[in-house]
C-alpha cells in the first residue's frame, strides 16, 4: 500500500496562500468576482463558497479522466479556499 504523501497538502497550501493568492486576490475577492460573472450565466445566485466547491468539482472531474499529481493539489488548493471564503 501507498502511504499518504504530505507533500501534497503542504503545495497546496504553499500555492494558496503564496503565488496564486499575490496574482488573483484574496479568494472571498476573486471568487466573489467569479460568482458576479456566473450568476447571470446560470440564472441564479452564485456564492463565493458555491465557486469554490464547483472548483473542486473541476479538478475532480479532470482527475476522473486523467489522474495527476497537479488535480489532488489543486482539489485541495480549492477546498482551503472554500474555508477562507466562509464568513464568521
């Protein structure tokens, strides 16, 4: 059996909180953006929340087509976000 790999969770966090947080902002402010733009779209109120969960989902879905190391960072990447854009 394969042990877990901790690694993936320490990029993930790396990724989140450096490099991707400095270019797309905050994620309660980008993924508010996103929300803004897809409501329309879909018709309905999207939350920042909801375009976090929907992000895992992407990498979810790509991971079911074609496993990769990048799609576990990244699901969650996305997951840590979704935490960061909860309100107290």
């Amino acid at each position: 059996m394969r042990p877990i790999d901790p690694t993936l969770a320490s990029e993930a966090v790396s990724l989140v909180t450096g490099p991707r947080q400095a270019a797309y902002a905050h994620p309660a402010v980008n993924f508010a953006r996103i929300a803004a733009l897809w409501s329309p779209i879909l018709g309905v109120q999207v939350t920042p929340e909801q375009v976090a969960l929907c992000m895992v989902m992407v990498k979810i879905g790509r991971e079911l087509n074609k496993p990769s190391r990048d799609n576990t960072v990244d699901a969650i990447g996305y997951l840590l976000t979704l935490d960061a854009c909860r309100e107290d």
